[in-house]
C-alpha cells in the first residue's frame, strides 16, 4: 500500500526517536510504500532551524517532502495559521491509500479534505498531540488560535476520518471541551517504541554497561531532555546526592539551558556517581535506555518515556494524568516533590523496591500497548 503521513503541525527530524521516525520506519518495515509531507523546519541540538523546501528520500526508503508554510501577515500567523502551498498536488501525485494527519490545526487540512472527498476510498487517520499542558496556555491562544480557528478545521475534519487517536487522556479531554467533537470514532494511540529481541537487548545492554564502566550489582539510573527548570532536575540531584549510601550511578544526557548551565554543572561535580553524558542522538539515547535499570522523569512529560518502556527500564514519574490514566502497570515509581524522589531510593537500597520487577512490568506494558509493530497494523485493517 501507499501510506502519506501529513506532518505540517510537526518538525520532522532525521535520526529521532519520535512518532514520525518510528511510525513511518515501521510502515516502511512492512513493505509499504512511504510519503512524509512536513513543514520545512527541523530540530538541530534541540533548537528549530529552518530548511527550506527539500525533496528527498532517506536511507530507509521513505520520500519526505518539507513545504515551507505561505507568508500570512508575519512569521508568528504564518506559524500559527500553517498554509503551503503543493500537498492537494503531492496527493494526487502519490496516490495515496491511507493518509495519516499529525494533528489538525492547520489550514491546508482543507486540502487532504478535498482529496478525500474526491477519493472516498482512501482510509483517513488523525491524531492529536494537544492538551492543556502544551496549548491554550494565554487568552489569545485558547480563546482565539483553537476555539475560533482550529476549533472549525478539527469539525470540519472529523466526519471524513477512519479513527481519531488521542495520545493520552487529557489530550481526548482537550478535543472534546474545547473542539466539541464526539467520541465515537475516538481510541487510544499511544506514542510506543521499537521493541528489541533478547538476544538484541541483552547484547546492547552488556556492551554500554561495560562501556560505562559499571561493576556487577551496581545500579545504573538515567535522566534525559532538555534540562530546564519543568524537568526538576535540580531536585532530582539533590535527592540523589541525599542516599549516598545507594550503589548506583546517575547518568544524565540532553541539553542545558544557558539560564540552568552554571546551577546544574555544579551539581554534577559534588556527587562522583553523577555523570554529565551531553547530547545524544535517538540510537544512542536507546541503547543508554537498554542499558540502564531506572529512567527518572520527575518534571515535565517527554516521549523518552514510551522508550523507556519499551527498553524494559523501571520508571520514575510525576503524575500527569496522562500517566496515570493510561500508562500505570505496576511498573512506576510515582514522585511529586523531593521528598518522594529521596523516599524512592531510600527503598530501592533497602530492597523494598524492586527495579528488576518493574523492568519486567515495563516489557511486558510496552509488548502489549508500545509496539509500533502493533500500533502500525492498526493503520492497515
């Protein structure tokens, strides 16, 4: 089949482990035949550049196509609005069977409308990446950008669609105050991950922990993104710094805010079980994931999680209702303040809390919701 995923919402990234790599790889995994239509920007060291307009077709075989959005009035509208000009076209051209929307809220949605009215046999999928936490946060951008624009292109657009996923609880939450749309098309599509066979996993895991110099028995915890104040990293070493009598080492890797630099590096110097490992790219992020025995993630959401799941690691999370709702299997350590994270290793030293059994209900959640595997077959019925 013919698969066009449409990410004009997005920032498609070559080498990264978000939705748009792993879906779309999967897609290609599966003999399909694939075009990714993003906006003509990308991350570069964790900041958006632009690209311009690019036609190109990866290793992996998928074509990507970047449009730069039209100019409407200035940057900031023409960032909000999103209109380019060529994707009724590339439609056409391509042929599509199955299209997949990255989000609505963008106003040539109007043109994969028109190509499926003309073309009623094409499955239209959509998704939504949207709640309170990352959109709607002033008066202009709730009251104006997505209930008086985006709010009609979600309603315009919901009747012509196959399903309707929503990442998490209080993304659903978001579309059905705010867009008013119905829940009868609507199911759960997790951000997931590639799941690793054991010989894969086990073979991953050896070679990093000896890379890093890990002894038998020693407990190794990772903590990733960019480092900003939402990601109570500060705390989170401070907690850490407070059970020196813990056996583990605490790698961290990402980005430091300029603001954050000075504060953190400091931190990272006090406590010789800490180690500052820099950026790392999507491969390597997931072989330190296999490798590791804990993810920490107290502050804000990041899709390192799904991953982290997905390489069979014990978790630590604050407790968003997206988490709470839809990704508990008895495998979380659930911290809001300090406190709790110092409470956290307290017990994992004393025993009480057993990091192997909450691997081990990390793999078998990530087999049985997380597997891109799984979550691309449900594009093909």
């Amino acid at each position: 089949m013919k698969i066009a995923h449409v990410g004009l919402v997005c920032f498609f990234t070559e080498g990264m482990t978000y939705q748009d790599n792993q879906l779309t790889e999967q897609n290609v995994r599966d003999g399909h035949e694939v075009l990714y239509i993003s906006n003509a920007a990308k991350y570069v060291n964790g900041e958006i550049v632009d690209t311009g307009y690019e036609d190109t077709v990866l290793e992996n075989g998928m074509r990507l196509v970047r449009l730069p959005y039209e100019r409407i009035v200035n940057s900031y509208f023409s960032d909000k609005l999103r209109k380019v000009k060529g994707l009724y076209k590339l439609l056409c051209d391509f042929a599509p069977d199955i299209i997949f929307s990255h989000n609505l809220c963008y106003l040539s949605v109007a043109d994969v409308l028109r190509y499926k009215k003309e073309h009623p046999r094409v499955k239209l999928y959509a998704d939504t990446h949207t709640d309170e936490k990352n959109s709607g946060r002033s008066w202009f951008s709730m009251n104006v950008q997505h209930k008086l624009i985006y709010k009609p292109l979600y309603q315009r657009a919901y009747p012509y669609l196959e399903k309707y996923f929503y990442l998490s609880q209080e993304r659903k939450d978001f579309s059905v105050k705010h867009y008013g749309l119905p829940e009868d098309k609507m199911e759960f599509y997790p951000l997931g991950g590639r799941i690793l066979e054991d010989s894969e996993y086990e073979a991953l895991r050896a070679s990093v922990r000896a890379e890093l110099g890990l002894k038998d028995g020693e407990l190794m915890f990772i903590h990733s993104g960019k480092l900003d104040a939402a990601k109570r990293t500060e705390e989170l070493l401070d907690a850490f710094a407070a059970v020196p009598e813990l056996k583990a080492k605490l790698f961290v890797c990402g980005s430091i805010p300029q603001d954050m630099e000075a504060k953190l590096k400091g931190l990272f110097s006090r406590d010789e079980r800490v180690q500052f490992l820099g950026w790392k790219t999507a491969d390597e992020l997931v072989k330190l994931l296999c490798a590791a025995d804990f993810y920490l993630q107290p502050g804000s959401q990041s899709a390192t999680m799904e991953n982290a799941l997905c390489c069979r690691t014990a978790v630590m999370l604050y407790p968003h209702l997206a988490y709470t709702s839809d990704f508990d299997g008895g495998n979380v350590v659930w911290v809001e303040n300090a406190g709790d994270m110092e409470k956290a290793f307290k017990a994992i030293h004393s025993g009480s809390i057993d990091l192997k059994e909450l691997g081990n209900k990390s793999s078998l959640f990530a087999s049985e919701y997380l597997d891109y595997r799984k979550l691309a077959a449900r594009l093909y019925e």
